[in-house]
C-alpha cells in the first residue's frame, strides 16, 4: 500500500530541502541518495534555479 503524505508536509520538505542545500549538485545528489524512484528526478528541469527545480 502506498503511503499518502499530507500536501502542506511536501511544501515545508520542498522549502526545507531548498535552504538545507544550497546548490543543485547538492540537493541532486542528496535526492539520488534518498529517493528509491529515480524517475522522479528525470522530471525535473536541473537548469532551471535550484527553488524552482525543487517545486515540482
């Protein structure tokens, strides 16, 4: 069963993960370290800026 997490959970992950890590190397490597969906990375645009890149 997959687990729901609450929308308000996500944004305050989203808005954390963009402060803890500075720049997008960083945040990249960290979510490829911690995601088991790597799928969810190829989604995401990594020229964009990093607060940006982090919203979707």
């Amino acid at each position: 069963m997959a687990k729901k997490i609450a929308p308000a959970a996500i944004q305050c992950l989203k808005d954390a993960l963009t402060n803890v890590y500075w720049s997008k190397s960083e945040l990249r490597s960290f979510l490829l370290h911690t995601l088991s969906d790597h799928a969810v990375l190829a989604r995401l645009n990594w020229e964009d800026y990093r607060r940006i890149s982090s919203r979707h």
